[in-house]
C-alpha cells in the first residue's frame, strides 16, 4: 500500500466519523490535472456539512497533512478541502445535484479511457 493510498483511506475514514453520506472516490491520475483524487460527500444541513470539513482538517493537522486551501466551510453549503493530491468537496445534497460535479468527472475519465484506446 503507497502513501498516498494510506491517506485516501485515512480521509475517507475521517469523513465517515463525521457520518458523510454518499462518499464518491475517483482516480483523476489519467486526466493529468492538478490532483490524484478528488472525493466527493454530502452533510445532511449546513451544520454537518461544517462539522465534517472540520473534523478533516482537525484531522490533517493531527496527522500531519498538508492543507493547501479550503473554502466555502463557513456558509457549509459547499466545502472544499485541496491537500494537493487529494481534494474533497463536501456538499449539501441539492447543491451536489446542481453543480453535477459526478456527472462532469465521470464523463471526463470516460473520455480519457476512449483516448487511450483509440491508440490500440
């Protein structure tokens, strides 16, 4: 098991203490973007949207993980944590429908794998 794979199963578990819903892991290594992995979960109300940002970051402090940016935790509609190779966006479930962020990512790695095979 790699580092980076002992922290993606670290912050999913951090997450989950927090009793995030709908957790979505992806691989974004194909895409060469600024990321390995983005994981994507939902807070019931504003509160836990809150409550489960900042029990990640309580937990990379903890643990020693670097913390790049965070935003929008405050207003805990949609929280976004980037620790570089691993960003987190925590959302309100009707926010997570809006945006459509799954759906985007989904359809970009579906693209990336066609890319790839076009060269067989």
């Amino acid at each position: 098991m790699t580092d980076l794979d002992i922290k993606v199963k670290a912050i999913l578990e951090w997450l989950a203490e927090r009793k995030a819903d709908a957790i979505s892991l992806y691989d974004v290594r194909a895409l060469n973007i600024y990321t390995d992995y983005i994981i994507i979960c939902e807070g019931q109300a504003d509160l836990h949207v809150r409550a489960i940002a900042n029990n990640l970051l309580d937990n990379a402090k903890l643990h020693k993980q670097t913390v790049l940016s965070k935003e929008g935790i405050e207003y805990g509609r949609w929280a976004l944590v980037d620790m570089g190779d691993i960003v987190v966006h925590i959302f309100l479930p009707e926010i997570r429908k809006f945006y459509k962020l799954d759906e985007l990512i989904a359809s970009y790695l579906q693209k990336t794998e066609k890319a790839e095979h076009a060269h067989d």
